[in-house]
C-alpha cells in the first residue's frame, strides 16, 4: 500500500502503530524492552517489529550490551525512510523544505511571492519549488509521504481551506489541499502560519513545554496557542488572532477589517512603518523598520519599543487567561533586537498578576524564519506517523 492512502483505510487497530510511538523518539531498544514496557508477549512484540522493519519506518540499531550470551539486536524509528514538503506562505514570500520525518531539513529554498497574485499561481509555484527540492535532495517522489502548508491567514484546518483571509485575495475557501494533492498525490494539510511557527518551535526547541504561545509581528500580528502540549486552534480556526484585539488606551486608528484601534493597525510593521514616515524617516514596509534600527536610528528604536508596549498590553490578558509559561517573539518585526521585546516585557510584568508571571519567559524566537516550515513537517509527519497512521499502513 502506498503511504497516500493512509488516510483512505480503516482498518481495526493492529496494536503496531502503539508500538511503535514508543519508538519515535529515535532510542534504540531492544524486543525485551518493549516487551517490557508494553506488557505484551516476545512472540507479539516480534511479529510487530517485523511489521515495522518491513514498512522501512524503523531499522536495525546494533546490538545491546550482551549480559551473558549472544547480544540482543536493537531497533530504531528511521526518520530517513521517507521525505515530507513542508511550505510556509506569507504575504510576500515563501519559504519550502523537503524534510525527513524527524524534521530535519534535506534541501530548502525562499523567494518572494505576492500572495495576492491567487491560488492557481502560487501554488503552481509551490510545485515547482517542491519538485526540485525533492531533486536536490536526491529523493525521487515516490519517497513524498505529504505536505504541510501554512498560509497568512484563517484556515478551517479540518478542510484546509482558508476562511474570508483579508490579505489573500482570491483565496477564500480555495481547495488549496485538493490543488496540491492532485498535481504531488499525497495527502495535503493546510493550517494558518502561525499556528505552525508555533508548532515549529514548540517541537524543536520547547518540546518540555506545554505551555506556550508564540506572538509573530510582521506585516500582520498573531499568536499559535500551545496548551497541554498540544496547539488549540479554536472552534474555527480563528484562536490567537491579536491583530484584531483593542488596544487598551490605544489610538482610535482604523484598521483593514473595519473596526478602530486594533492591535495591527497601531503595532504591525507597516503600522510602524507610517509612523515613522510621518516623522520625515523613509520607512514602507517591516524590513524598511528592521533596518533603520539595525542602523541605529533611536527614532526607529523608540518607535519598536512603544509598538511592544502596545502589544504587551494586549498579551497581558492572555496570560492572565492562558498562563503560558514562555511567550515567544517571532515575525520580521523581531529582527530588529530586543526593543520589541523589551517594550514587551515592560507591560506585560506590570500588568498581569504576579502568579501568572512567576515563571513566564518572554523569549525571541530561535527558529527564526525557519519556524513555519519546521512546523508544516511537523504537521505533515504527524498525519503520516501517528498510531492510527501506522495501523493502516501495515493493514
């Protein structure tokens, strides 16, 4: 059976995709071992590891330190058996991997795109992209188990179809998994870029974490949400949208989806950007920002430190409703040092209550812009190695 239709069979539950969940964390083990852990008898056990090691997903690891008599052989997950594209779509760019199952990056590249250009073209575009990255990875597409694909606004996940997006015109309720799938055929999951910057840094840097929210600032503002070790999306798809929360106190300045005083419109990197260009400084877009405080323009400086006082003061009520126990500052925006990040935490320590701030980090990002991507292949790997996943490959 070919890894794309995994989702398509249900078959009863063999009892192999728990067993190997065991294994996916990459140590090797022995049959004993999960014999062992599993409470299951060695005649099982061995009959599902070879299930496992004949599905290429898990592999021989040497052998055991030997107690007396010949030494047992371990087995391990094998990330490298099979290849996932992760995308990450923004407004003005995209940014494709092709990585193991693991996460680890294999080839990637970036170029700017105008997302306001369609569906049709960019995503013509993301199949280019994904079959030469497949090429200079030196895998063929047969390796292609599926993709993941963020997108710069709302997504109801379970469709994969963005919903009434303000700045991807032509885009509401595109079948953006039913345009990939037909030109790669495998299976296509789509969710909002931040939700999957949030995944992307949460399962590679904050993995002991189960709490924490990941704020992107850049053209836009938004937050992905992990709770329980897991990422909440809301009931349609709409949780963490901060861009479109009030300023408390904030001006009265309208924003692109109707209202007034939106955390966007005072905060975002345009927003600063009009701010500064009022003041006789030549500043358009996020990088025009980032560059002027690089260069040491304390206008510049002074102008991010107030956006992060402002988007502090909307961060303190969600740590007073969430309780995360790290915030992480991510998006173009944050490229430009610690005075976001500064004006952040000036805020958000005085305002929210001191139980809430106990133990709350409030960190850049370390994934930089390679968040989004790690987490579509985290996404992507998922949907493909998950307990039920598995059951159904081996069926």
């Amino acid at each position: 059976m070919r890894m794309e239709e995994l989702t398509r069979v249900a078959p009863r539950p063999s009892g192999t995709g728990e067993l190997f969940q065991l294994l996916r964390d990459g140590r090797p083990r022995t049959r004993s071992d999960l014999a062992t852990a599993t409470g299951q008898s060695r005649s099982t056990i061995a009959t599902r590891v070879d299930l496992l090691l004949a599905s290429g997903l898990v592999s021989p690891a040497g052998e055991a330190s030997s107690t007396g008599g010949r030494p047992p052989a371990t087995f391990a997950f094998n990330p490298a058996a099979r290849v996932v594209l992760a995308v990450d779509l923004g407004a003005t760019h995209a940014r494709l991997a092709v990585t193991d199952l693991a996460g680890r990056v294999l080839a990637e590249h970036g170029e700017q795109i105008a997302i306001g250009h369609g569906p049709r073209v960019v995503l013509d575009r993301v199949v280019e992209i994904g079959r030469g990255l497949l090429a200079t990875a030196g895998r063929p597409t047969s390796d292609l188990v599926s993709v993941g694909v963020g997108l710069p606004g709302p997504v109801d996940h379970a469709t994969g179809r963005p919903t009434n997006p303000p700045i991807m015109p032509g885009w509401d309720d595109a079948d953006v998994p039913g345009i990939l799938t037909s030109r790669l055929h495998v299976p296509v999951l789509v969710d909002n870029d931040v939700n999957l910057m949030a995944l992307g840094e949460h399962t590679s840097q904050w993995r002991g974490v189960d709490h924490l929210l990941y704020v992107k600032v850049a053209t836009g503002i938004g937050a992905g949400i992990i709770s329980d070790g897991a990422l909440r999306r809301g009931a349609q798809g709409a949780a963490g949208d901060l861009g479109h929360v009030a300023v408390p106190g904030g001006q009265e300045r309208p924003c692109r989806c109707g209202n007034t005083g939106c955390l966007e419109a005072v905060a975002s990197g345009p927003a600063i950007a009009s701010d500064l260009t009022a003041r006789g400084l030549a500043a358009t877009t996020s990088a025009d920002v980032v560059t002027l405080v690089r260069a040491g323009d304390l206008t510049a400086s002074h102008a991010v430190r107030e956006a992060g006082r402002s988007i502090g003061g909307v961060l303190a009520a969600c740590v007073s409703l969430l309780n995360p126990s790290v915030i992480v500052v991510g998006g173009q925006v944050a490229e430009a040092g610690e005075h976001l990040i500064a004006g952040i935490r000036e805020v958000v320590y005085r305002r929210s209550l001191p139980l809430a701030t106990q133990h709350l980090r409030i960190v850049a990002t370390r994934t930089g812009a390679e968040a989004g991507v790690l987490g579509a292949s985290a996404m992507a790997a998922e949907h493909v190695l998950s307990a039920a996943a598995i059951d159904a490959l081996i069926a």
